[in-house]
C-alpha cells in the first residue's frame, strides 16, 4: 500500500511540473538600441522583470534593424523594447502572420514625433500660431540671425530623413515666397545648440526636432500642427522624397513604436510578465524629461531605470500585479 501511494503521489508531481514550469519566468534577453530612451526602457524592462516576477533577463546590444532580424529569423533577442517598426513594416507584419512574433505594448504611446517646434514661452504669448500656415505668415518674429528682414527655420544635418522632409515641406507651403530662409544647422550639434541657445536667452527659433529626446526634456517646446491630414501616399511619392520636384503640403508621419516579442516566448512566460509587456507604455515628456535627467546626470540606463521607479509609482504600479510592486519597491 505505501509503494502504491508513493507512486501516486509521483503521478501526482509529474503532472503538476508543466502547470508549474509555465509558471516560471526563466532566461530571456532584451534588446538595448544605441540610443537613451531605447537604452533606458531596456533597463527598465530588466528591473521590473528580474525583481518583480522572477526572470532571468539579459540585455543584449543591438540596433533596429539587426535586432528585429534576429527576433523574426532566431527567436533571440526574446524581447525587443523599443522597435520602430516603420524601418521594416513588411518584414514585421509577415513575421506576425507568420506567428513568430507578437505585439506587445504600444511603447511610446503618441509614437516618435517629427516635425517643426517653437519654444513654448513664444507660444504662449502668441497663442495663434498653432500650425505652419499660420507661423509662415509671421516671418518678422522670428528672425534669421545673418537677414533680420526674412524668418530662419531652422533645419538638420544633411542625410537625415528629417532634414528631407523640413526641405520638401519648405518648399510645399512656400516658405520661401511668404519671406523665410531654411538654415542648414550642419550637424546635431549645431542643432542642438540653436536651439539651447535661443531658450537660454528667451529668443524666438524655429527648428525641425524629433522625440523623445533630452533637448526636449530639457527645453519646453511646442510641435506645430501641419493644418492636413496625412496622406500616405503623398509621403512615399514626394514629401520624404528628396528628388521630387513638386511637394504639396502634408502632415509628419509619426513612426510607431511597439515592443516585439517571439511567439516562443509569449507562449511559455507567465501571465503577468505577458501582462506587463502588454502594458508597459509611456509619453514622450514622461520620456523627454527622464532623459533630460539622466544628461544632466550623466546616468546610464539603469541609474535612468531606478530614478523612474523611485518617482513614478503611480504610473508604473499600473502596468504590474500588487505583489510584482512591493518586491520592486523592496529591491530599490
């Protein structure tokens, strides 16, 4: 009779071990991009993952593009954070037709924005100039430092897909003809430093710019509305077309930002770490500002990671289960 329970007994465990093993985390790998905000939301995702619910994960270096590659072709890295998925939409949608991936939070959740800014303090005290048509019939406000009498806006540096645009949509609203320069900047410094420059000493500027991004943590601007809808076809035929002769006014289009996870994984994780991968989205300020603390701070992602934790519990305590929070809270 004792043989015969022991027996059952082990009956009993052997069944219950794959309800078990699913409930195990285990190893899994993050993607970390070349840039803060990718470097950063990798980290992120380590903390929360290893303190809150028991992972084993690794952040791997990457880029976009290599990084996607090998989530769809290898399976690895398991987890991809911060995707901009617009540099490889078909290879990413078949993938997902496929089942070898699946979506996961929409992680910036206004998606990576692109356009003209205007320092907030100008906005403010010139509360009509809401969109480009209406800042280009204002040339005298904002003033090309080396032609007072025409209006600078500022552009990017040459090769940049943004500095494409700022010239295609220059010419589209005939920027020129209604009195204004576009300026080459030359490099992101030179950018950047227009832009510092004309906040510090509470001067008018103009300037194509993208986020999330420290500079924009750092300084309060305001992305002009493009008075259009987007039409995407217009896009792909001339307005990021460098070589086409006749842009027509267009909106910016936004680039979609998702976390990518292998179907492998997905299907072995626990629920409340799929639960939290589904989730985890945020802003670009609550992004732009983070950054702009971690350049003041000289702080890599996971000092960036912690200092998020330690003053956003309010946000992040809605993409976890109770339990995941205090042992989060109890590891910083």
């Amino acid at each position: 009779m004792r043989k015969v329970l022991t027996l059952a007994a082990f009956g009993t465990a052997l069944a219950a071990a794959p309800a078990l093993a699913q409930e195990e985390c285990g190893d899994l790998s993050l993607s970390n991009m070349n840039w803060q905000s990718a470097e950063v939301l990798a980290a992120l995702d380590q903390f929360i993952l290893n303190n809150g619910y028991g992972c084993n994960a690794e952040i791997v270096a990457g880029d976009t593009v290599p990084s996607i590659t090998s989530l769809i072709e290898r399976g690895r890295p398991e987890v991809v954070p911060e995707a901009w998925v617009n540099l490889l939409p078909d290879l990413v949608e078949q993938a997902k037709a496929d089942g070898k991936i699946v979506y996961g939070a929409n992680s910036l959740s206004d998606g990576g924005q692109q356009g003209w800014f205007i320092p907030k303090y100008i906005a403010d005290a010139h509360p009509e100039i809401l969109t480009i048509p209406e800042l280009l019939k204002h040339p005298d406000l904002f003033p090309d430092p080396e032609d007072p009498s025409r209006g600078a806006i500022y552009n990017g540096q040459e090769g940049w897909g943004g500095t494409i645009v700022t010239t295609q949509m220059f010419k589209a609203y005939g920027a020129g003809d209604m009195g204004w320069n576009l300026l080459d900047t030359g490099s992101a410094a030179g950018l950047d430093g227009a832009i510092a420059r004309a906040y510090e000493n509470k001067e008018p500027i103009v300037a194509f710019y993208w986020e999330p991004t420290a500079l924009l943590g750092k300084y309060e601007m305001v992305r002009l509305q493009h008075g259009v809808p987007l039409d995407d076809a217009e896009w792909e035929r001339c307005t990021s077309n460098a070589d086409c002769p006749d842009p027509k006014p267009n909106d910016w289009k936004s680039d979609v930002v998702y976390t990518l996870i292998s179907s492998d994984f997905a299907g072995r994780a626990p629920q409340g770490v799929m639960d939290y991968l589904n989730k985890r989205s945020w802003t670009n300020e609550t992004v732009n500002k983070l950054m702009a603390w971690m350049t003041d701070n000289q702080a890599t992602g996971e000092d960036g990671a912690r200092e998020f934790l330690r003053t956003q519990p309010e946000l992040w305590g809605q993409w976890v289960t109770p339990e995941a929070a205090e042992k989060i809270k109890a590891a910083l």
